[in-house]
C-alpha cells in the first residue's frame, strides 16, 4: 500500500501547529499538533510505500515516532488514501495520468480510502452500449470513455431510415448496461428486459430533457410501465403512444445545452450504477426531469404496474 494525502485536497496552514487538508468546509480536515511535519507531508504522493515513507522522512531529520504519529493522524481523520500498488502495475501511466482526476473525485465523492482504486477498476471492467439519438449518445460515449469505462460502443441510429432500426451489437462482448438516447424502440426494449439486460433511457425533446427510468428487469419499473401508469392517467394516452412510434417533431426541440444536459445526467447515471449498483441510481424505478428554462433537475417516481408483462412489481 502506499499512502497519499488524498488527491484533489490542497495541505495548507491555519498557523504554525494546524495543518488543514482541503480548503471548502465540506471536505476540509483540520489537524493540530502537525509542527515540523511540513516536509513529511510532502513525501505523501503515493509514490512510496508506508516503510519507504518512514526512511524518507528520516533522511530529512524526522523521527520514526512523529512520521508514524502523523500517519496515524491523518488515516483516522479520512485525508489519507492507501492506493494499491497492484493497481499501479495494472493501469498504465499515461491512463493512470489521464484518470487521476476521476480518481480523486470517486475517492472523495463515495468516501473511498484506496484513492479510487476500486471505482477504476469496476469502470475498466464494465461495458456500455449505447442505442438511438446520436447527439445525445455521442455526449455520453465521450464523457464515460473520459470516466475510465473499460468498453463504450455507439450503436445504429435509432432515426429509421437507410440506418435501419437500432440492434445491439453481436459481435462482441454482451454490455452490462445499456443506454437508450432518444425515443427507445419498443422491440429492443422488450429485448433487453427478456434477455435480463439493465438500460437506462435518456431524451430530450419539447425543450424538456429526461433521464431514466434506469431499468433493472424483474425489479424495476420499466418502459412499458410507465405507459401504463401514463393510460391510467389519460384515457387517449395508447392512441397518442401509437402514433408517436411512428413519426416524431422534426427538428426537436433539443437544443445543444439540453442535449449536454441529458448526455451528462445520463452519463452520471450510467456511473452510479457501474460503481456502486443499478439499485443506487436515482433513476431507479423514477425519472430526472429538467423543464427548460429551469435549470434545476426533479426526480419522478414510477412504481412497477401490476398489469405490465415485466411483472417487476412481483420482485418488489
């Protein structure tokens, strides 16, 4: 293991004793009794072990017991990461470089000790596919392939026309999750919830932008159920869903900042359920909806219908 002060937090001086790492109230860490410890808190990069630490900071004047008390320190109070060193020799350097940002993020955000070790690896793991709307698929492809999702694939446009309707790639590996941009086509979702394949639908149109519900067949509500939810609601809503299957406004009322909106709570979605699980997004079995020109995000909740086919609302 070697330990590091944890990325992303800046070390600065409240006066000669206190030490405080990170500067925003919400994350910042304030230690006294730190005097003399200014160099020593300059060997924590994650580049030694804890022992190769310790005779670092010897060379520089500092006793044995005041490293091991300021490691101690600074581990019960959460600034400390302990970053595998397997995991270094795993990663190369160049993606090791390019990712040290969302390491440090995963590492504060999830309360992470091994600085994000365990958030890359289940990304470098992970596949995604991507179906339907290629303005908003291409914006989340960029921004998981940038997150460290180990494979991102784009599929066929799910406008129709000479593209044809959107499949799921077969030559290669089965995703984990897929994302459905745009309006998602009813054969391929009923595909993925009989073939048990977690998707998350992600649109904008009528300057309003959604994200999910994030689908986990057999436990969460899915697409068809929330056209049961809608019908019960609004009698004309099956003649109204039966036409909009087959022609859609064009152009859509999705501008290029909707359509960043929706790419980057579908792509924070799609990470949530990657890092932690499907059950943890908000999408969930509910929708994020942003209604322009508000820019603030709300949640909907869906509940399985008891008259759909997925029979999710058996599974609850």
């Amino acid at each position: 293991m070697r330990p590091a002060l944890k990325s992303g937090l800046l070390p600065v001086w409240r006066d000669r004793d206190t030490v405080q790492i990170g500067i925003d109230p919400r994350r910042a860490i304030a230690l006294s009794g730190m005097s003399g410890a200014a160099t020593l808190i300059g060997l924590l990069d994650g580049s030694r072990d804890r022992d190769q630490v310790i005779v670092a900071a010897a060379g520089h004047g500092i006793p044995v017991r005041i490293t091991e008390r300021v490691l101690t320190l600074l581990a019960a109070s959460g600034a400390l990461d302990d970053f595998p060193a397997s995991t270094l020799r795993d990663v190369p350097a160049a993606q090791r470089g390019r990712l040290a940002a969302e390491l440090a993020a995963a590492s504060l955000a999830h309360g992470d000790g091994d600085g994000g070790a365990r958030t890359l690896a289940r990304r470098r793991s992970c596949a995604v596919a991507i179906e339907g709307d290629r303005r908003i698929g291409r914006g989340i492809a960029r921004t998981l392939a940038a997150a460290g999702v180990g494979q991102v694939r784009l599929g066929q446009s799910s406008s129709g026309g000479a593209d044809g309707p959107a499949r799921l790639p077969t030559s290669a590996r089965r995703p984990d999750l897929v994302v459905l941009a745009g309006a998602p086509q009813p054969d391929l979702t009923e595909h993925l919830v009989k073939e048990n394949v977690p998707h998350l639908a992600a649109a904008g149109g009528e300057a309003i932008g959604v994200v999910g519900p994030l689908v986990v067949p057999g436990r969460t509500a899915c697409l068809r159920c929330l056209d049961h939810v809608r019908a019960g609601h609004d009698p004309a809503w099956p003649l109204i869903l039966a036409q909009t299957s087959r022609r859609r406004p064009e152009p859509p009322a999705c501008g290029a900042v909707l359509a960043a909106m929706v790419a980057a709570q579908a792509a924070w979605q799609v990470l949530t359920a990657v890092d932690k699980s499907p059950m943890a997004s908000a999408a969930a079995n509910g929708t994020l909806e942003v209604v322009l020109p508000d820019w603030r995000w709300r949640r909907r909740t869906w509940s399985p219908h008891p008259d759909c086919l997925c029979a999710s609302h058996i599974g609850r």
